[in-house]
C-alpha cells in the first residue's frame, strides 16, 4: 500500500481525540511529503539536524515534535520551529530548554519521559524524581515552558500483558498528577503507543501515539 493508503487506514482506526505523530525520522521528504498531501501536519524526528532540513523544505503548517533523545547542547537548534519536545527526562534538559525559549520569546510545550519498561537503556524518569522535578523552585520558576503531559516507552516484547501493565501503570500516573494545575504544567496529553501497540495503548488511554513503519514502511 501507498503511504497515503497506509495514513487514511490508520486514521480510520484511531479515535478522533487521540493525536497521530507520524514519526518521519530517516525518511525522505518525498515521503513526508505524501503523507502531507493526504492531511498529515505532524511529524516526529529524533535528529535536530534532520529536522532543521526538512523544516527549510516543507511547508509551515506543519508542527514539528522532537521525539527522540534530547542533548542539552542541542536544544538551541530546534527552538525556533519545534512545537514539542516528547522526551524530557531531567531537570538540567527542562533548563536549558526554558532558557532557550526565553532567548527566542517562545514558550515551548514539553512531555516529561517516564521510565516504565524492564529494559535498562530506555530514558526516564521515576515517580520519586518526577514527583521532586514538579515540586522543585527551579521548575515552578521557569516561565518559557509547559510541561503538558507525560510519555513512555514499553518494553519491546510480544508479550502483550507485560506491555498492558506498563502502558496501565503510565496512566495511572497520568491520572494522579493532572490534578496538579500551575502556571508552567497542565497535564493534557499522555502519549505512549508506536506502530506494534497503538491499539492497545489507545485502550490504555493513550492520547497521542507515535507511528512510523506502519504509515512509512520498514527502514
């Protein structure tokens, strides 16, 4: 199937309120810019380089998300264009990234990372340390962003039960901080869920979900 194919048959599976990424990392902009065609305005890229490219390319409607790891060293890279940065995972990284915005006179949208797989090399943080970043003057402080929602990654695994808790155990977080409202967090979106188990993260109550192969094919 086409991508454009590919893109509409997704869309028809997943609820109106739930937001499709389509993450676009290593693909060219021919290919984005099919899905683009078809009614696609979100893209995720994990490579602030690749992003900046595709940004000059394409057309300025579309809202770039910075999905992937983020170095503190290259957030000034992507300030002036991302719409929101998916995987924050410290405070020094939520610093840098205010301090950026302030220089640009931007407020940036951000999703904290939390670590919920039994794999070791995923990012994130612990209850324990999200609890302590939100309660911190540091963050409460910083004026140029908004922590709007949480994310997580599931073990890669087929085991669908393990992935269930995982994604059960997200919004059960989710759930429990949303009540906390200031100026600089409002927890709105919960994104977790990739091309292998967007459907049963939607069943979670995933709000966003980040697909790439399915829309684009393999790498």
């Amino acid at each position: 199937m086409s991508i454009q194919q590919n893109l509409l048959q997704i869309k028809s599976q997943i609820p109106n309120d739930v937001t499709l990424v389509a993450v676009s990392k290593t693909k060219p902009v021919e290919d984005l810019m099919e899905a683009y065609n078809a009614g696609q305005r979100i893209f995720g890229e994990n490579k602030i380089q690749e992003m900046t490219e595709k940004w000059q390319q394409m057309p300025k409607d579309i809202e770039w998300h910075m999905i992937g790891h983020v170095q503190s060293n290259k957030v000034k890279y992507m300030v002036p264009y991302v719409k929101l940065i998916h995987g924050v995972d410290s405070l020094k990284l939520l610093k840098e990234i205010n301090r950026q915005a302030v220089r640009w006179r931007k407020k940036i949208n951000c999703l904290l990372q939390i670590h919920i797989a039994e794999e070791e090399t995923k990012f994130g943080l612990d209850e324990n340390e999200l609890i302590e970043l939100l309660n911190s003057d540091e963050f409460k402080e910083m004026s140029n962003i908004k922590v709007i929602g949480l994310m997580g990654m599931a073990t890669f695994t087929e085991n669908q039960e393990q992935i269930k808790k995982e994604f059960n155990y997200l919004k059960s977080l989710f759930d429990k901080y949303k009540k906390l409202s200031t100026e600089n967090c409002q927890l709105t979106t919960l994104s977790m869920g990739m091309s292998g188990d967007y459907q049963l993260a939607i069943d979670c109550g995933s709000t966003m979900v980040r697909i790439g192969s399915s829309i684009f094919g393999g790498r």
